[in-house]
C-alpha cells in the first residue's frame, strides 16, 4: 500500500481512503460479495486528479501567522 501511494503522489494524482461504505450493513454486504473470491476488503482507496488546495484557498504569508520568541519579547517590552 506505501508503494501506491508514493507513487500516487510522484505522479500528482491525489488518494484517499473511504471506510463510510462499509459503516452501512448493506453497503458493506454488497462490497464483501463483490469482492468474495479476492478476499474481504475492509477499506477502499479513491485515486484520481483533484484541485489544488492552493489554486482555491488564499494564504496568509507566514509572517503574519507565525509568533516568534522575538514578537513575544517585543510585545513584552512594548505594554
């Protein structure tokens, strides 16, 4: 499973895993017979091209959201 997913991630495509189909007793049933003469899976990998968390959520520059022992001191000196 860690080979996969490096080498998911060395191609930019994005995985993740779902155990939601298996919370519910049907789901779970159907999953079990389908997969009956591999084995009995217990979770399921997703594996496909997403967004960009970047392209979509702004970021703050890192100064602006990081205190530093130096800020800290600062602010002590400064009240």
């Amino acid at each position: 499973m860690q080979r996969v997913l490096l080498t998911a991630t060395s191609v930019r495509v994005a995985a993740s895993f779902l155990s939601q189909p298996f919370e519910v007793a049907s789901t779970r049933g159907r999953i079990t017979e389908l997969f009956r003469p591999l084995g009995r899976p217990h979770t399921v990998l997703r594996l496909g091209y997403g967004y960009s968390a970047a392209s979509w959520t702004g970021r703050r520059p890192v100064h602006d959201v990081v205190v530093t022992d130096e800020d800290t001191e600062r602010a002590e000196r400064s009240s």
